[in-house]
C-alpha cells in the first residue's frame, strides 16, 4: 500500500529522528508491533527463538517464506524485512537473487537481510542494482557461530577495529540501505555510525546508532535468559505463565467452565 514506510524514507532518517525496529514472526506479533516500528525484521532468531533450535543455522528459505507471509498479513504500516537464511545467498550472487526474489515475491516483503561485510558487498551491489533492497548486518553474525565459536561481542580489541569498518564501508558503498551492527562495543558502533551515510541499526551495540533492534520475545520478557544488551519492556512470561497455572488449577478444580461459559439447549 502506499501508505508502508519505504526504503528511501529509512534512508533518510539518516542522522535524525531514530529508526524503530523489532523482529515479529507471525501476523499476531506484527500487528502489534506494526503499531509503533518503523520496521519489522522477520529474523532468523526465528530458529532458536520460536523453533528451539541451538543456534539459526537450520532454517530453511521456505520455512522464511512461511512466517514472512504470516508477518506480512499483520503488518500494514511498517517495512517489512525478511532475513535470508543461512545456505541461502552465500554460494553465489546469483544464488543470492533467485532466492530472494522469492522471498520478495512469495512474501510481498519490501527487504531482504543478509550477514556479511566486505565478502558479501558485491552480493548487495548486485542485488540492490536489480530492485532488491539489501539490510546488511555485520559484527557478531549468528549465522557464523560455528567459525566465531560462541556468541561474542565484536570489537573489544582495538585491532579488530579496521576489518569492521571496513565491512561497514563496504556494505554502504555496495548499495545497502541500512546495517545492523550486532555485539559491537559501544566507541565502535558509535565511530561506523559517524562514518557511513546510511542508517545503522543497533543491536548490543549504542544509543549512537541511527535506530535500534530488539528481539520481540526478548524485549517482553518471555525469554529466561537473554545477553545484557536486552532491556527487558515487559514481563510477560511471568503473566503467560501465572494465567497458565489459573487455567491448570480451573480445569483441576471443575471451576471452568463456568455457567457462563457453556451452551444451553434451545428454550
Ligand atoms: O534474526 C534476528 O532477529 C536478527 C536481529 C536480531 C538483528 O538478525
Ligand atoms: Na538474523
């Protein structure tokens, strides 16, 4: 519709008003996000988040497909951006387009995400050259857990500065329209923040960047544990799990249903 945030109206908040994004997985959560988000990423935290998966390398871009369409029914108003998966887009920039054209397509999302810096720009380059517009996201890339060996913040020496910059550079010249900067430490983010002219997207990262992203689950509180750059907004698994005991001790007690709650014959 031509009222959904597009992605020169992102790329313009560069330097201003704060970019707002959080990830949502289904019609239900995007409604409620599209609310208030500026963007919703159908993130592949999908895999460990809702699918209990040990880390996002078992998903599937049909499976992306699946919960894009459900996030696409729900979301009106904001720019819906659908990672790509692991497996999906890193043999080849022509690998990369067919499959996320796909998502495009099949979903009707606006974007697509990809893990990458320097290694993916002529990927981004030759997506965003034939109408695909490309979030990159850099830094901690949950997608490389196997070769990083664990979840772990990016930058904390200043030697591995450079080769971050670089990726950020790199993904900005290619064509990107935004960039996630994950598990970065904070004088980092805040310095690629100042020194590319797109939009970063802060993730464990600084309130210097030019907008933030939040896992939904996470940022709710429905998740036990989570790294310390989650501020929990809610405490909502402490609500789902007190209404779930009532409901248990309802049904134990023969309180529900209640007479209000059953259905009498025809008078
Ligand atoms: O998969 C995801 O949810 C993400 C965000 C946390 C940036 O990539
Ligand atoms: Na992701």
């Amino acid at each position: 519709t031509d009222k959904r945030t597009t992605v020169p109206s992102i790329l313009a908040r560069k330097g201003g008003r704060p970019i707002v994004a959080l990830t949502a997985y289904s019609a239900l959560t995007a409604r409620m996000v599209d609310a208030h988000a500026d963007v919703i990423l159908v993130g592949d935290s999908l895999a460990m988040v809702e699918h209990g998966m040990d880390s996002t390398l078992g998903l599937t871009l049909d499976v992306m497909i699946l919960h894009g369409r459900s996030v696409m029914r729900g979301a009106r108003k904001a720019l819906v951006v659908v990672d790509m998966p692991f497996g999906s887009y890193e043999e080849s920039r022509e690998q990369a387009f067919r499959n996320a054209a796909r998502l495009l397509g099949e979903t009707g999302c606006t974007a697509v995400k990809l893990e990458g810096g320097v290694g993916m720009a002529d990927t981004i380059a030759f997506l965003t050259a034939r109408g695909i517009p490309v979030m990159a996201h850099i830094g901690l890339t949950p997608q490389s857990v196997m070769t990083i060996g664990g979840f772990r913040t990016q930058g904390r020496q200043e030697a591995d500065w450079p080769a971050i910059e670089a990726d950020a550079a790199a993904v900005a010249e290619a064509g990107a329209f935004s960039v996630v900067l994950e598990g970065l430490v904070e004088p980092l983010a805040a310095k690629i923040t100042g020194a590319v002219p797109i939009p970063t997207i802060g993730i464990g990262a600084s309130a210097q960047c030019d907008g933030q992203i939040l896992v939904l689950e996470d940022m709710l509180g429905f998740s036990p544990r989570v790294p310390r750059f989650v501020r929990r907004f809610g405490g909502l698994g402490e609500a789902a799990d007190k209404a779930i005991a009532e409901y248990a001790r309802a049904v134990a007690d023969r309180s529900f249903p209640g007479a209000a709650e059953v259905y009498s014959m025809k008078a």
